[in-house]
C-alpha cells in the first residue's frame, strides 16, 4: 500500500514566508508595545475635577438679605436655581465683561472681608486679594478686565492690575469715595462725598473730569462711552410757596399743582417741604442738562440703567405731587430717539428698584419691595422689553447681574 505524500505549498508561499518571516514576529510585538503605550497614556479619572454644566442663561444674585448672604444663579429657561459659593457672608460681586469670570467679597476670620476670583467655567473660588482686617468690597471689572477697581472700610477707591497684582489709590485721600463704575472707552468714574461730584479718570492719565452731583447715586454710562446719566436734585423754591404756606394748604392741591409741596421721601402733608425733586440728568464734556423735561410735575426719578444697545433707559419714578402720590416707585422706560417715556409698571403699593438689563436688551430684571407690608422680602423680577412675560424668579434675593 502505498503511502500519500502532500504536495509541497506552493513556490511563492515558501518565499514570501521567508523573506518576511520577521513581520511574523516584529508585528504582533508593535500591536502589543502600542497597547501598552496607550494605557499607559490614558489619563486615570482618579482624582480628576468634574467640570460642571455651563451656566444657562439668567442672573447671578445674593440672598438672603440678614446678613448670611451667598451666591445664586437662576437659569432662565429652567427656573434651576445654583448656589455658586458657599461663606459666611458675601457682600458684593461683579461679572466681567466676557461672563467668564466673577469676583465678590468675602467676610473673613479678621474682620474684614477679602476679594475671591471664580472661574465661571470651573466655579472653582481662589484668592484674589487678602484684605486682613480691611474691607475690600464693590469691585468692578474694566471692560476688557485688565484692571479690577475696589472700595475699603475707608472709603477709598483703588485699582488692582490683574496682571501683575500691582495697586494704586485713584480717589482723593482722606475723603469718602463710592461707587467705582466703568466705561466702554475705559474710564473709570467714581462719587466723592465731600465734594459732591464724580470723578473720571483714565487710568495711567492725571487728567481727572469733574462732574458736580448733589445725590451721588449710581450712575449709567451710555453704550458709548461719551456721556453717562444721573440722578440729580432739583430745586423748585422759585415757583413753590414757603414752607408756611404749603403746610397750611397741604392736602388740597390738585394734579399737575404746586400749592402743596410733599417730603420727598414721605407722603403729601407729613413733615416740612424739602422743596426738591430728583430728575435725570445726562453728563458729557463737562456740561449737564436735563434728559428731558419733566415740566411742572412733581417727580423722584431715580436708577438710571442704559441698554446694551443704547436704545433705552431704564428708571424708576414716583410721583410727588398729592394726586398721584404712591407709596411705591415704578418702573419706566426712555427711548432716547424719539424721548418718548412710558411707564412699565403700575403696583402703586410696591417699589421697583435695581433696574439691570439683560445682553441682548430684550429683557429687565429688577428688584420689587412691598410698601405696605413691610416685612415682606425683596423679589426678584423679570420681563420682557416689550412688556410681556412678567414672572417672579426668586424671593428675598438682591444686587441681580446678568450672565453676558
């Protein structure tokens, strides 16, 4: 029987196998070693931080208002509210320009309260400047963030260089300052109590622009950055009777009359006359006029706040004449094209305050008090410029900023 043989592979196998017998060898090994190196090059999620969701669109606020206030934001679309940062308290806080960072202050251990720096993006909190036993508060970011101005427990206004950490004194030594604000070309304006006026200066410029201002409430710079408006009083002595003569007549005028001259800050007939309303005014180039003509009406007009766009201008308005006296303020807008003002609120027992606008200018958030009831807490409401959508978005809530 004979025995079967197998035939031989082919030629071309037998020479292709060993001509390149070493990829046999060489190539598994490569698979392996890049296996090994790719494990070795994964990042392990051991001890990793956790990025949080994007903050949605809305504000950032304080609450609640006895003193243990924290850091809040409400989205817009989801009505979720987030706590940012937990303290004992914190004071103030600012958002920068590109809605990519915060700063705010911070009660410390000493007595005094630091400045912290929250990354949005992380919503990780690091120090940013120890004040001690000082208070360092009511910081304002410059527009392109380079620079950060602050106020101290002694009413100073200084800046601090991001950058570099470097710190100067702006305001005047020795006299209260308050209410550090910039502009869009980069001017910082600040209110010197002693003096009765702001004061702008451009950093790195000795040049400083003085604007007098018996109220040195916060002001509003136009989205240009050419002129800002104000709250200013007014006296209305030459056409109003004494303080006699308006105590015997109070209580019998009628609108649009001046026989009876109201407190500014109380009802018609209670306490004597100031003899002063309050009306915008709009500063530019060292001149000041009114922004428009309120006639002979009796009025406390207040909070002034410019849309992004420059469109509009929000503030608040109380009557002041007996008539129309509320013990509430209400909400009103400016258009600065065609002057036309129109009132956005009617809640003759609340108190709207703290106007702030939304990015895109569609939208007002502000702060509404009730009059009557006095232990109420402060709400924060929004609406739509074009007077719909009112809702109220949180309770015993206050200093509210849109995310930009």
């Amino acid at each position: 029987m004979g025995v079967a043989k197998l035939a031989p592979p082919p030629y071309n196998f037998i020479m292709l196998s060993q001509r390149n017998r070493w990829l046999l060898i060489a190539v598994p090994i490569a698979l392996i070693l890049l296996w090994a190196a790719q494990q070795r090059g994964t990042p392990s999620n051991e001890g990793a931080i956790e990025l949080p969701p994007p903050l949605g669109r809305g504000l950032i606020y304080l609450s609640p208002a006895d003193g243990t206030a924290q850091l809040f934001h409400i989205d817009l679309a989801t009505n979720e509210i987030t706590q940012l940062a937990a303290a004992d308290e914190i004071k103030s806080f600012d958002i920068s320009a590109d809605g990519g960072s915060l700063v705010y202050s911070e009660a410390n251990a000493q007595g005094g309260s630091d400045l912290w720096l929250m990354d949005l993006s992380t919503r990780q909190p690091a120090i940013l400047l120890d004040c001690g036993a000082q208070s360092c508060s009511d910081a304002a970011f410059s527009v392109n963030g380079d620079l950060l101005a602050y106020q101290t427990d002694f009413a100073e206004i200084w800046l601090l260089d991001m950058a570099s950490g470097e710190r100067e004194q702006v305001s005047p030594e020795e006299q209260l300052s308050r209410e550090a604000q910039w502009s869009a070309d980069g001017r910082l304006s600040y209110y010197v109590v002693p003096s009765e006026r702001y004061e702008l200066v451009l950093p790195g410029n000795t040049n400083i622009d003085l604007y007098p201002n018996q109220t040195g409430e916060r002001l509003s710079w136009a989205a240009d950055g050419e002129s800002f408006v104000a709250a200013e009083q007014l006296s209305t002595s030459l056409e109003l009777p004494s303080i006699a003569e308006a105590k015997a007549t109070a209580g019998s005028a009628t609108p649009q009359s001046t026989e009876a001259v109201p407190t500014v800050s109380s009802a018609p007939g209670l306490g004597l006359p100031d003899r002063l309303v309050s009306t915008l005014m709009r500063y530019s180039s060292n001149e000041a006029e009114p922004l428009f003509d309120v006639g002979d009406n009796l009025v406390e007009d207040t909070s002034p706040t410019f849309s992004p766009d420059g469109r509009w201008l929000a503030f608040t308005r109380k009557y002041l004449d007996e008539a129309r006296w509320t013990p509430g303020r209400q909400l009103w807008l400016y258009e600065m094209e065609s002057g036309l003002a129109l009132a956005f609120s009617d809640s003759p027992n609340f108190h709207i305050s703290a106007p702030v606008w939304s990015a895109d200018s569609s939208q007002i958030a502000f702060l509404r008090s009730n009059r009557i009831a006095l232990n109420e807490p402060l709400e924060l409401w929004v609406i739509q410029v074009n007077g719909s959508g009112a809702r109220l978005l949180a309770v015993d809530a206050f200093a509210p900023q849109w995310i930009p």
